[in-house]
C-alpha cells in the first residue's frame, strides 16, 4: 500500500504514525507541510516529500501526488492539511482529527470551521481518538459508519509500572504538558503553589515549554515554592517513561483534549491521575477509582485533590494499578495500528479510484 501523509509538523505522534507504517511494511511518503521542519532527522524509513510553499499551494500538492500516485492520502488536523487535500481533489482520503482542532478551534472560529466542514465532505473515512471527537465528526456531517474511533496508544513495553509512593515524605507530582493556555499549565502551577501554601508535602515535576513562560517563572519564584517545583526541558519520547518512573501521580488541567497520549503514557507507568473534567479525560479517569477529575479552570478544588492525594497515600498503588489494567485493555498501540490500516482499506473501498487532479 502507498500512503501519503500530510501534517503540519515533524512532531512525535506524526512519527508514531510513519513508524508504525513502516513496521506493517506500508510505502509511507511524508509530506511536511511546514519548511523549517524539513530539515529534522526523524530517523524513521519512509520517504521524505519536499515542500517549498509556507501557504496553501494546491498546485504543488496536486504534483506532488501525481509523481507519487498514493493508493490513499493521511491527512490531519482536519482544518488544515485535510482541508488542502480536500481543495487539492485527491482521494481516497482519510482526515485524522488532532483533538483540539474540532473540539475548540471549529467551535471558535469561522474559518476553521467552514474549512473542517468542506474537508469533511470531500473525506472518504475520517479518524477519531476518543467519542467526543466522533460526535464532532458527525456534527460536522460525516457518516457515522466512515468514522474509525481508537485512541492514539501507548507502546506498552517502553512503560513499566513506578514504585508505590512512599508513605512520608514529598509525593511527587508530574505534568507533562506544553505550557499553553490549553493546557492550563499555570491554573495548574497556581493550584500547586495554594496546596504548597498550607502545609502539603508535595513536589512537582513540570516537564515541557511554551507560551506560559513567564508566568510559571513568576509563579515557582515565590518565596514558599523554591525547591518544591522542578522545570525540565522538553525530553525525547523514548525518556517519557523514565521521568514518569520518578514520579507518583500525574497531573492534567487541560481545558481541551482527546484521548491525550501523555494521559495514556502515565496510566501505562501506573500512575494515578488528577485531571480535568472534560469528555476527553472521562473516557480514561473515573473519579476515585483510577485518579479524580476537577472542573477545568478550577484552580481551589485542583489543589484540594493534591493535598487530598498527599494524605491518601494507601489509595494510591491501587489507583495505578488500575490506570496499568486500563491502559493495558483499551490503549495498546500495537493492537490499534491495526485500525489504522483498516480505516486506509475502507476508504479505498468508499472512494472507487484513486484521483490526482491536475
């Protein structure tokens, strides 16, 4: 099967999806649809597609596919690179939604919306992660029957269970996120540093980057919280399992997500989770079972649920064994790939013939 797949970025899920690709001995071409990333060694074996354009260049992609002539096209987030694809005419294609792009930037924003609307009628089989996502798809006008539901997954052999939280001491904290307003990265450090301030014996690991900067700066400076909060640079992937070793519960206050791999990865380590409440989270966390959600942007109760997990700490192994036995059934990666080459023969079969307008 040839495959070509389109995304914005070079990031670590696209390479999730090439290598696996690859592993099931699928002829993947990579298509980058941002220059500056063209240069970054991915160290997967599929073929690298040139991009020269840093807008929309229907032309250029339509020349693109009649060199390769793929036998179906990948494409995601689903306002973005689908919606090229859509414009360009290829098909069969299959539009992989990214999560956030239909569960807030269509519902914020005119354009986008339109646009994941358009790529959806010209879509042959759309991907979702999550329910929330398929519900989104389906607003949007796409069969319920062309919609393949699985969530992104773990490796579950790169994760093995952490050791049970200690009975004294610190209980350590871990967010993985980038530091976004998306995220709630800094609701989330404010929550730390109100639980911090009353007493708690809490340490947080705060891997990552991003907009919010300044203001995790500000926050981790005061006086209360120095030597409490350890910020780290963005790791490799192949270093996630072994931050989230050190680490004894995991932390998420995003406002908006699917089925998030980071989530998926901790529950795989057998953390316990405090998330957010939000239909994404709820397909994983059920509240005081494998962890305990909070409404998003709750920044008072997410700090009771830190204090409240510091002073459970007999609760905690049986929550992460419970987070690994989920992960273990609905979220091996190995198993969904197969999914992922389904929905491609799907949509070959909706689509008919190939077709590279030029």
């Amino acid at each position: 099967m040839n495959v070509l797949y389109v995304s914005p970025t070079c990031g670590p899920h696209d390479l999730r999806f090439l290598q696996a690709l690859s592993d099931r001995k699928v002829d993947a071409h990579f298509l980058c649809l941002t220059p500056d990333e063209e240069g970054r060694d991915i160290s997967v074996p599929v073929t690298r597609i040139g991009w020269t354009s840093d807008g929309v260049d229907v032309e250029q992609l339509r020349q693109i596919a009649e060199k390769i002539r793929p036998a179906v096209v990948h494409a995601g987030p689903v306002p973005g690179p689908a919606w090229l694809v859509a414009r360009a005419g290829l098909r069969p294609l299959v539009s992989a939604s990214w999560g956030s792009d239909l569960l807030r930037e269509v519902q914020h924003n005119v354009q986008s919306h339109e646009r994941a609307r358009f790529a959806v009628e010209h879509t042959d089989v759309a991907l979702a992660d999550c329910a929330a996502v398929n519900s989104a798809f389906r607003e949007l006008g796409m069969a319920p029957e062309r919609i393949v539901t699985f969530p992104w997954g773990v490796d579950l052999q790169d994760f093995s269970l952490t050791a049970a939280p200690s009975i004294s001491g610190p209980l350590t904290l871990f967010s993985g996120r980038r530091w976004e307003p998306l995220y709630g990265t800094a609701e989330l450090v404010e929550a730390f540093a109100l639980a911090t301030q009353g007493g708690a014996a809490l340490r947080l690991r705060l891997l990552g980057s991003g907009s919010e900067h300044d203001r995790v700066g500000e926050l981790t400076a005061r006086p209360h919280m120095r030597g409490k909060v350890q910020r780290m640079a963005e790791v490799p992937e192949s270093e996630i399992g072994r931050q989230l070793g050190k680490s004894d519960v995991y932390v998420s206050a995003s406002h908006c997500d699917g089925s998030s791999v980071t989530l998926l990865q901790a529950m795989a380590s057998g953390l316990p989770v405090i998330a957010s409440d939000i239909p994404g989270n709820r397909e994983w966390v059920s509240h005081d079972h494998n962890g305990w959600l909070f409404p998003p942007g709750d920044v008072s109760e997410l700090a009771r649920l830190m204090v409240h997990a510091s002073a459970s700490r007999s609760q905690l192994r049986p929550m992460g064994l419970r987070s690994r036995s989920i992960a273990e059934e609905r979220a091996d990666w190995s198993r969904h790939v197969d999914s992922l080459l389904g929905a491609y023969r799907l949509a070959m079969t909706a689509s008919g013939e190939a077709t590279y307008p030029h």
